[in-house]
C-alpha cells in the first residue's frame, strides 16, 4: 500500500515554501532566496540532530518500503560516475527536481526510453552533512535543505501526489544543464 503524503506537509504544519524566479544565465526557475534569509546552522557528519524529517529523495530508480538507497550507485548527472553519498532533502520541490532531472536524462542517455520519476520518503540512517553543491555555492546557507551522506537510506514510502515542474520548467532546466555540461562546468563535488 502506498503512504500517500502531500510535499511540504509535516506533522500538521505547513512547511515554508518558496516562489520560483528566473536565475541568470540559464533561465531555470528554483526558488527565490528572501535578503532577510537566515541560514540555519549548517548541517555537519557531527552536528545533524537539528534537522529533523520527513525526508525525501528523488530518482528514476524503483524502491519499495524497507529497500535501502546506497552509495556507490552511478550519478543520474553524471552515468558514468558512481556517487560516494547519497543525497536528499526535507523540501518536496528539492526531490521533485532530482526525481524529473533524473528520469528525463535517464531518456536522453537510453535512446528516449521512457522512465518514471519517483520521489520517496526515506530515513538517513548515519550522519548526514549539507549538501555542498548547492550550500553556499549556489546559495547562501541551504534554502534547498538538501543534505548528502555515506550511509544508506531507508525508503519509507513512495510519495504519490507530489507536484511536478512544468514542461517548459524542466526543458529550460534540461538546457541550461546541457549548456554547463558543454562548458565543462557540470561539476559535482562528491
């Protein structure tokens, strides 16, 4: 049976959400970053008890309850890399992009194959840190709440109704993506 769960609910209270903008040059919508953003305390292997669930993780990949999400799996950004973390968020847009990214590269890479992005509920089970790629580099403190670690994840459930991005959302994403691959700047730091 599935846990059906809305995206950026937790225990009864409504997690901040945040609008999308244009980010320059590719045009991509994330989400806005207010001036008067306080960062939270980072999230470190030593110092991670702060950030509290429910967490979520996007991909092509099928899991079902209880399955573990383990490093070493290839990069859906980069096949031909596997990962030395696995990765995730407590924000449901921050899955939702990983989920869409994934499955639509995943058809780039097979041929148009068609795969199903799936977001899923999941438990980190050892320390976590904040995910450098987007923390401080792309954005002041961790507004995406996206974290990473060397120790597996527990699925909990697949989330069935989360929101997708448009289609014009993920081509322009998808372009701006082919255009730092291009560039040789589609550098992730694992």
């Amino acid at each position: 049976m599935r846990m059906q769960r809305r995206l950026g609910r937790a225990s009864g209270r409504v997690l901040p959400s945040a609008d999308a903008v244009a980010l320059p040059p590719s045009g991509a919508k994330i989400l806005v970053v207010p001036e008067d953003f306080d960062p939270p305390p980072p999230a470190t292997l030593a110092e991670h008890k702060h950030i509290s669930g429910p967490f979520f993780h996007g991909t092509k990949a099928m899991f079902a309850p209880g399955d573990l999400i383990v490093p070493g799996r290839p990069s859906h950004f980069r096949p031909g890399r596997p990962l030395d973390h696995v990765y995730f968020s407590t924000r449901g847009e921050t899955a939702a992009w990983g989920a869409e990214l994934a499955a639509a590269l995943a058809r780039e890479d097979d041929g148009g194959i068609s795969t199903t992005a799936r977001v899923y509920e999941v438990e980190p089970l050892g320390p976590f840190e904040d995910d450098p790629n987007v923390t401080d580099r792309r954005f002041r403190g961790n507004p995406t709440r996206s974290y990473r670690s060397r120790e597996p994840l527990r699925v909990v459930a697949e989330v069935a109704d989360w929101v997708r991005h448009s289609r014009e959302e993920l081509e322009t994403m998808l372009a701006s993506l082919a255009r730092l691959r291009a560039e040789g700047l589609d550098l992730v730091e694992d």
